[in-house]
C-alpha cells in the first residue's frame, strides 16, 4: 500500500525547492514584507513593483532591508 503523502524524497519536490532556493524567493516576499510594514505605502501594489523595478534595473542585493534602504533614500 502506498500513502497518498509525499515525502522529502519526492523528486518533484526536491527539485521545486532547489528552484525557490537557487532564486531567493522566500527572501524577496521577506525583504518586500519588511518594506510594506516600515513605508506602509497608500498603494501597496505600486510600491511592489517599483521596488522590484529599481531592484532589477539596478542590479541590488537582496537582503531582508534592500526594499526598506530603497525607499528610505528617497526620503
């Protein structure tokens, strides 16, 4: 009998963890999380994609405050 659960052995699995790690991407909702709580911008929508514009175009780092720096020199 097989369980219906998959395990950490899933080769799917693996490989969709691998991708979400190689890509930062739970630092990036992270970084934009912090940056949402400290600017609290009226569009939040707006804010999310300037900054992942600005983060493109200037090629930054990603660290938990990239977004919240971003925003703070534009002060």
């Amino acid at each position: 009998m097989t369980s219906a659960l998959k395990t950490s052995e899933d080769p799917v699995s693996e490989r969709k963890k691998l991708y979400m790690s190689e890509r930062q991407i739970p630092q990036l909702f992270e970084a934009l999380m912090a940056a949402i709580m400290n600017n609290e911008p009226d569009d939040h929508y707006d804010f999310i994609i300037e900054s992942l514009t600005k983060m493109k175009q200037q090629k930054l780092p990603l660290r938990w405050d990239t977004f919240i720096q971003m925003h703070d020199n534009n002060k």
